[in-house]
C-alpha cells in the first residue's frame, strides 16, 4: 500500500501529547512522507472540517481524563476520513486511561477511519507535576518508536484491522479497578478521583 501523505491530529492542553506524537513522526522521517499538523486545542480549529483520503495516513493522540476529554464529540465530528488508516493513542498522567481507547475507537471507526492500531503511553500529570513526573522517559521513548513503527510496517503491508481491541485485563468495573492499581503503587500520592468512584470505593473499603 502506498501512503502519500502524514497528518499529525492532537489534542494537547499542556503539550505532553503533541511531544508524543511529533516523536512518533520524528521516528518515521526515513519515509519522507509530506507532513500536516493539526491541533484541535481551540474551539475555533474544531469549527473546520478535515478530510482524509485512503491513501493518507493519520496519527491521533489525545489526552484523557479516564476517557476522551470532554470535548471528544467535537474531535471527532470535525474529522471525515474515506477508509483512511488510523494510529491512536492516548496520554495520561500514570492514573488511569479508563475507556478513552475503547472510545477512540469507537469514535474514529463511526468518523470513517480505518483504525489500525491503538496505545496508552504515560506522561508527565498536567495537574500535578510531581505525579510521572519526567514521563516519557528514554525507555518509554524505545517503546512508542517501536510502536509506531511497527503500526506503519503493518499498514504498508496491506493489514488495516486491528489485531486485538484494547484490552486492560481488569475486571468489569474497569475504571475502580485501575483507580486502585494506581493506589497500590502510590500510596503516598494525592489523587483525587471521580466523586462517584470515591464513593464507590469508600463503599467497598479499598481505601483502608
Ligand atoms: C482535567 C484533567 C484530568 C486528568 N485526569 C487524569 C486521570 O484521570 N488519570 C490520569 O492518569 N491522568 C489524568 N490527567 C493527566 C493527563 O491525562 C496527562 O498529564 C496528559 O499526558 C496531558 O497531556 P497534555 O500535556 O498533552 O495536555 C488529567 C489531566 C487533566 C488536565
């Protein structure tokens, strides 16, 4: 398969993500593949539309809050691809990423994408900058350069479809259970959770 073109799309807040995926670019500068950035940061830049080809690649990386920021329906509605490959990833602060990935998907499938491959990656907490605090580090690099490029070898093959959906290895309650991963590494760390999940938790003692 031939791709003509690179778009870079990104939500980024506080520029961790946009790093991230100029990194990933970065690693696929043998290609010498034409490149366009889009930040979806302003209301504004969510007003226009963005169309994509089949024959266009294109990288999204948003940050989360346990799922898709917000303001996820106007990401996505802006966005109108015709069987464009698709490589998402999510940031987050080393809390928790809940079911933005699962959202993505979602999401980009419905917005015509052809989602080919989907990460996690942590970095630094935009709240709170002591929480991953130097995230991505050197070996988060080797992981994402690796990801990246093995995302685009398998898309040059032919293979669009992703391989396995995303998959956490929780349990049903899916966004409990990482809240408490996360606890159980940090337990000295601040953290505020969601109201309803604090409650929750409280309920089931896990905070004891
Ligand atoms: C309002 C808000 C809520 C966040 N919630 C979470 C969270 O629930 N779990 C987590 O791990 N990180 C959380 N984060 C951290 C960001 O997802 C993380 O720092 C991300 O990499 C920021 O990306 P950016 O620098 O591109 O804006 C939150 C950040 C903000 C601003």
């Amino acid at each position: 398969m031939e791709i003509k073109k690179l778009h870079l799309i990104y939500f980024s807040p506080s520029g961790s993500t946009e790093k991230i995926i100029k990194f990933m670019a970065d690693c696929l500068k043998d290609k010498n593949l034409p490149i366009e950035t889009h930040s979806l940061l302003t209301s504004e830049s969510r007003k226009k539309k963005y169309k994509f080809n089949a024959d266009e690649l294109v990288i999204m990386g948003s940050m989360t809050a346990g799922k898709l920021f917000t303001l996820s329906d106007e990401l996505f509605n802006c966005l109108e691809a015709d069987n464009t490959p698709f490589i998402g990833f999510v940031t987050y602060g080393n809390g928790y990423y809940g079911i933005a990935l699962n959202e993505m998907l979602e999401r980009a499938e419905k917005s015509g994408f052809k989602v080919s491959a989907l990460g996690a990656f942590i970095a630094r907490h935009s709240m709170k900058a002591s929480i991953a605090k130097g995230r991505p580090d050197p070996h988060d690099k080797e992981i994402m350069k690796d990801f990246i490029t093995k995302a685009y070898e398998k898309i040059m093959s032919g293979d669009l479809t992703l391989h396995k959906l995303p998959k956490t290895n929780w349990s049903s309650w899916e966004l409990g259970n990482q809240v408490i991963a996360y606890r159980e590494t940090h337990r000295n760390e601040p953290y505020s959770l969601p109201r309803d999940c604090n409650k929750r938790l409280q309920r089931e003692n896990h905070f004891r």
